[in-house]
C-alpha cells in the first residue's frame, strides 16, 4: 500500500502493477489541475469534466507505454490538451464554427507601450488575488477564438514547449511560435478593455480574495 | 512593436528564429518581440540566451514588457485554478466513481480476451462435476480405509470379503522346462486337485418306522391319519400304553 505522500514516480509505478488505490492517488493529486487546463480549453464545466475523466482513463489504459521520459504531469497534461482539441473540432462540426481567430489585433496600428494597464493593475501580486481582475481575465479568453485559448492555456498553464505544442495542434513549430504571439497580443488587448474599466485598486472597495477562499 | 514585413528579404532574422512568413497568423511580429517571446518561453539556447539577457538590462522598456507578459501568465493561471477550485469535492469522487468502473469493465474484457488452452477450457468445462467427483473418490476410499482396518488380516482368505484370486506372477525367464539346479521339482507331474466327498442326497420322503426297541422290550407303531400310535409289550402281559405323537 503506498503512501499518500508518495512521488509521482513511485505512484505510477504501484499503479502500473495493477495498485488501483496509487492510481486513485494520483488521479487526486492532479483532477483539479486537468480540470482548469480542460476549463480553459472548453470553457464548459461538464465538457471540462468529462475530458478528465477521459484523460484518467486514458493515462490508466496507456500507463504501461508510459516511459517516464517526461515526468508524469507534462504527460497527464498533453493526453488532456489532445482530448481537448479533439472535443473543440467535434464541437466546432456541431456548431458550424470556425475553429479559428475571430479577433486580431493586427489593426492595431499603434500598439501601446504598456500592454497591460497599470493604473488598473496595480500591484502584479495584489491583482492575482482581486476577484474582479480575474473576472476580466477569464472573460477575456472567452472571447480569444479556439485556437488561441488553446496556446494560451497549453504555455501559460501547462508550460508545453513549442514543440510539444506543435505535435498537440499538429502544426510546425514555427506556426506555434506565431499563433502564441497573435494570441497574447489578442488576450492583453481584450484585458486591457475590460481593466480599463474597473476601478483604481488602490481605492476601497475593491474586493481582494484572501487567501483562505483563494486557495483551492 | 508588430511591423509586417512582406518577404524574408525584409526581415532575414525570421526563418532562423523558427517564424514562418507564411503561417496563418497575420503579420509577423519584429525580431526583437520574437526574441523577448522565446526568452520568456525558455525556447531560446544558451548563446543567444545569454545575448539576450545583456539587451534586457539595457532596455528598460523591455523589462518591462518582459514583466507584463509574467503577470498575464500568473493570471491567466491564478483564474482557471480559481474556476477549478469552485468545483465540489463530491463531483470529482462522482467522476473517479466512473473511471474506477471505467477500468474494471476494460480490465475485464482484456482477461476475457486471453486465448484459452484446451487443458483451462477442460477444467472449466469438468469444474461443476469436479466437486461431487472428488467427494464419491473420497468416500470410496474412507470406505476402503475403514474395511481394511477393522476387517481379517488377510482380506483373501475371507470369503465374505470380495478377493481377488492371486494371478500367477508372470515369469520373468523364459519358459524352456526345467533347469538343472532342481530337476525334481520340475519333473514332477502336476497333483489333480482333490475331489470333493460326495454324500447322497437324502430321500425327500419322511422316514417310515414300524417297530421299536429299547431296554429289551419291543413295539410297534400303528398309523392311522395323522395319528401315530405307539404300542409297548412289557414281559408275559403286556400292559398296553397309548402314547399320541
């Protein structure tokens, strides 16, 4: 019986010797954090659900083939960005959508020298924590097309390299390396319309989140 | 900072940076907001990693660029952990409740997909008899047991106890007649078996007695029907006596 507090290593082994308690161990560890990636993929609730309960199943079915040259989590995390991009062109058939850009901010003849606001901003480290802020964030990549959430969310949340984000989206790298700087541009601009109209966070009233119904 | 060459001549940097100048992304960035993106990303290698670092500490107005795509990255991540975390715990124990299921069902199939030898389909086919079988084997053998203990030492000589007639023991040389060592016993002619005394068979018909003696005296039997009446003379007078048989 291994141990709650067992390595990701050690976990995978157990669970590959047939320990389905390891198994369910890991799945703990890591369910909240699948979920988010799938989150900000399909900004669904029960489509975010069910790709992690596809990837579990997923990683447990191919376990074996796991060869331990990345570690566990880059694997967990690509298995579930390639079930999300999967769902995001079955969904984009049903939709009669597009899966592509919508928004471009190549109009913007004169980008600004701050790409984010700091007025609106305030301290980087305070504005992780205010709720209103991170509203404005996750309604912002509401609004990024498909494939620009999908590199946000594969670099700034699951740190894939160009690479491995190339092979997901099945693209050269070079076009990944474009689509990340179109949509970085595209998801500051989009906050910066929102920041601009929240009040200074230096004024009272701004609602922080502490840390106790901050932290999952 | 974006400025949208229209060929490679324009901006020969971008094929060694990995860009392509004609992805489906419009316009492609400057060299040095590719560079700053690949520093950020950790994509950049050691030498123009290096370089790069040397031309941050001189460009104050890209640190700073550098800093705000740090804070997007902290809040991009900080509000899907936020939305992760709204979800109940009891909804991610209903989903492992389906994927433990998931993988039980899977586990199945795969065993039930193992090719089966003869010998394994054999027992699984004698496997409901195998039971009552080993049982009757069993009682068989206790019953065996049990008359061998509590039964005559030699079983063979018991006629009420089924024996087995002792089967000549199979000579092991071959059989051409007798050798010099006991020549008598080898010329001596077989014994015939002794024949049973035959007695003869006693006469289905009662005996018939019509006089009788004893102590000198004599009589004499009268039959009549079914009563046999015996008469006794004793000395000169002889005092009949009626005894009814």
């Amino acid at each position: 019986m291994v141990s709650t507090d067992a390595d990701d290593h050690t976990l995978v082994e157990s669970a590959r010797g047939g320990d389905r308690r390891a198994f369910q161990l890991l799945y703990e560890r890591y369910e909240r954090k699948v979920y988010s990636v799938a989150y900000g993929f399909l900004r669904n609730p029960e489509d975010a659900l069910d790709v992690v309960q596809e990837a579990f199943i997923k990683v447990y079915r191919y376990l074996p083939n796991f060869e331990g040259q990345s570690s566990f989590y880059t694997w967990l995390y690509r298995i579930a960005a390639n079930l999300c991009i999967d769902h995001l062109r079955r969904n984009v058939r049903k939709r009669d959508v597009e899966f592509d850009d919508k928004l471009r901010h190549d109009g913007d003849k004169d980008a600004p020298a701050d790409l984010l606001p700091a007025s609106a901003m305030g301290n980087p480290s305070d504005a992780v924590e205010n709720k209103e802020i991170l509203a404005a964030v996750e309604d912002s990549l509401q609004y990024l097309s498909d494939k620009h959430r999908a590199v946000i969310v594969m670099r700034e949340l699951q740190g894939m390299s160009y690479a491995d984000m190339a092979k997901a989206m099945n693209c050269s790298k070079g076009t990944i390396m474009s689509r990340l700087f179109h949509a970085r541009r595209n998801m500051q601009k989009l906050l910066r319309q929102r920041l601009e109209q929240l009040p200074d966070p230096s004024e009272d009233g701004n609602e922080a989140l502490t840390h106790e119904a901050a932290l999952p | 900072m974006t400025k949208k060459p229209t060929s490679k001549d324009k901006n020969p940097f971008i094929s060694t940076l990995g860009f392509p100048d004609g992805s489906d992304e419009p316009g492609i960035p400057s060299r040095r907001d590719q560079k700053l993106q690949m520093f950020f990303d950790d994509e950049l290698d050691g030498g123009e990693k290096d370089e790069f670092a040397r031309e941050l500490d001189r460009d104050s107005e890209l640190r700073r660029h550098l800093d705000q795509m740090g804070t997007m990255r902290n809040l991009v991540s900080r509000s899907l952990e936020l939305r992760a975390s709204e979800v109940p715990r009891a909804r991610f124990e209903q989903i492992w409740d389906e994927i433990d299921r998931s993988i039980e069902v899977e586990q199945r199939a795969a065993r039930a997909a193992v090719p089966v030898s003869i010998w394994s389909r054999l027992s699984a086919a004698t496997r409901p008899f195998r039971t009552p079988m080993l049982t009757a084997a069993a009682a068989a053998a206790l019953v065996v047991a049990v008359v061998q203990f509590t039964g005559p030492s030699d079983v063979n000589q018991d006629p009420q106890v089924a024996s087995v007639p002792e089967a000549p023991a199979p000579s092991v040389t071959p059989d051409v007649g007798p050798t010099p060592q006991n020549p008598a016993i080898a010329q001596r002619p077989p014994e015939p078996p002794p024949t049973p005394e035959v007695f003869p068979a006693p006469k289905s018909s009662a005996a018939e007695i019509h006089s009788i003696e004893f102590g000198g005296k004599a009589g004499r039997i009268s039959q009549n029907g079914t009563v046999t009446v015996l008469y006794v003379e004793e000395g000169e007078s002889p005092q009949k006596s009626e005894r009814s048989l």
